[in-house]
C-alpha cells in the first residue's frame, strides 16, 4: 500500500513488469518548468549536504526540477549513498520527499555503465522506479549496450564531458564534435549532456558547442564563467561571457525539452542565494521573451 501512495502509475507498472517489456518515456511535464525551461540544481552542487537538505535547498532556490547524483546520503541517520543499489524503501522515501516540496527528479549521473548486462540494467531498472527521462554516463565503452537498453526501457542516455585533460590524451569526448559523431548514427535517445562550464575550461564557446550538437542534446549543465579557459569558477548568470541569452534563445530555436542542470561548483555553504539568482534570470528571461 505504501508504495501505491508515492509511486505514480507509470512507475508502478514498471514495477510490475518484466524488465524484458518496452517502457514508456517519462516526459517533463509544464508544471516544472519555468517560461518552458526545466531548470534546477544538480544534486552535486550541495554536496556538502544530504539528499534531503538538497531536495530543501532546490525548492528554496525556486527551481522545479533536480538531478540526482551518487554521492549523497538521503539523510545522516542512513549510512547509505542515495544511488542505483538503494533498496526500494529508500527510494520511496526519496520520492515522498520530492513530493513533499513540489520537485521532480530528472536525471541521474553522472554514472558508470558497465558492459555487464546485468549491472547495466540495475542504472536502468533505478531511472525506471524514480521515473527519470534520463541517465548521464561517461562510459562510451558501453554505448551497443547503452543504446539496446534505452531503446527497451525508452529512456534517453547522455554522455557528459569533462574538460580537456592534456594528461589524458585518450580523453576524447571534451569535444562536442567528437561527442557528435560518436552518437550521430545512433538511436535519438543517445545523445551528450552538454556541460558548459567544463566546455569553457577547454576554450570552447557555449554557444558554439550547443551548434555542434544540434538535436543531439539530452541534458545541460548550465554555468556561467568570467572568462574561457582554466582556473574561473562558477559565477551568478548574467555576470560573465558565457552569454546566458544567448544560450537560452539557441536551445528555444532548437526546441530543447530536456533539462537544464545548475551544477554550481562555488560558494559551497552558501550556494543557494546564488543558484537562485541565475534561476531568477532564466525565469526574467523567459518573461522579457515569450514564446
């Protein structure tokens, strides 16, 4: 009986069906977006806190959405990180404290997938309970699997890039073209989580990489910086170069309908105000130019 209460109908079915059966995708409904955009935290952006504090945080900060990472606890009292081998009690309660203060998640990562069928489903059977629209991954080693098992459960997968690591040579996927043609003749449901913030650490023009990966883009990790290259932190939409209009007007021409990730790596302890600011400027934004 509990878990008719917090589970909505979709998920439930899921739960009641083989995991061999097609899924239905979770689309993000109006309600949580704001002037058209589902904009929220990244989970990681309080990593300082628990899962519960975050979920707090994000309803303070006026966004709508969250996107859950690995590394919180759900509260101190529980020794266990909030993640795919959560036991369904857990993620009830989770989904109970998301109800509580009007948030829904919408994605999960960034996450391994490994080339084990097996564990691979336990990411996909976890987005399917929390009824997430998508999983982020870097594990491009496991993309044949990664796309056999987001067509089946119709849940869309996408490949964040870090920055460019001049240490790491074999780290390709920094590059939005590479990331391009990596998915460009696979299922629509593979595609990049497009960050950015570490985009601008490796020189590279928001607005230019978002062109790049036209129709391809599942996610964004939304950042403002002072200027390209290393060595800039996060700053308050609206502050730097990264052009934040710009941005927003590029994704409305490419009719974007995922969600925007505000994964703030600054400010720690007092975030908030902050992440509040830059939601507040998408919100000023959206109203100053209606659709």
């Amino acid at each position: 009986m509990f878990s008719t209460i917090f589970f909505r109908p979709l998920a439930l079915f899921a739960t009641l069906t083989s995991a061999s059966l097609t899924f239905a995708a979770v689309p993000i409904p109006a309600e949580y977006r704001i002037g058209g955009f589902a904009i929220g935290p990244q989970a990681y952006s309080f990593r300082f806190f628990t899962l519960s504090e975050a979920i707090e945080k994000t309803e303070q900060t006026g966004g709508k959405v969250i996107e859950l990472g690995m590394g919180l606890k759900f509260i101190n009292e529980r020794p266990e990180l909030f993640n795919h081998h959560a036991p369904d009690e857990l993620v009830r309660l989770v989904q109970a404290k998301l109800k509580k203060h009007g948030i829904m998640a919408v994605n999960y990562g960034v996450v391994p997938i490994p080339t084990d069928e097996a564990e691979a489903r336990k990411v996909f059977d976890f987005a399917r309970k929390m009824e997430l629209p998508a999983i982020i991954t870097e594990s491009i080693g496991a993309l044949d699997l990664i796309e056999r098992l987001a067509k089946e459960y119709d849940i869309k997968v996408g490949i964040h890039q870090h920055a460019r690591k001049p240490d790491k040579p074999d780290y390709k996927i920094w590059d939005p073209t590479y990331v391009r043609d990596l998915v460009k003749n696979r299922d629509r449901r593979i595609g990049a989580c497009a960050d950015v913030g570490h985009w601008q650490t490796s020189g590279i023009r928001a607005i230019d990489g978002l062109k790049i990966l036209e129709g391809r883009i599942i996610s964004l990790h939304l950042k403002e910086r002072a200027a390209l290259g290393p060595g800039n932190h996060d700053t308050i939409f609206g502050t730097g170069i990264t052009d934040i209009p710009g941005i927003l007007a590029e994704l409305r021409r490419q009719k974007f309908d995922g969600n925007i990730a505000i994964e703030y790596e600054y400010n720690w302890q007092q975030s908030v105000p902050d992440i509040a600011q830059c939601i507040g400027f998408v919100r000023g934004w959206a109203a100053a130019n209606p659709q």
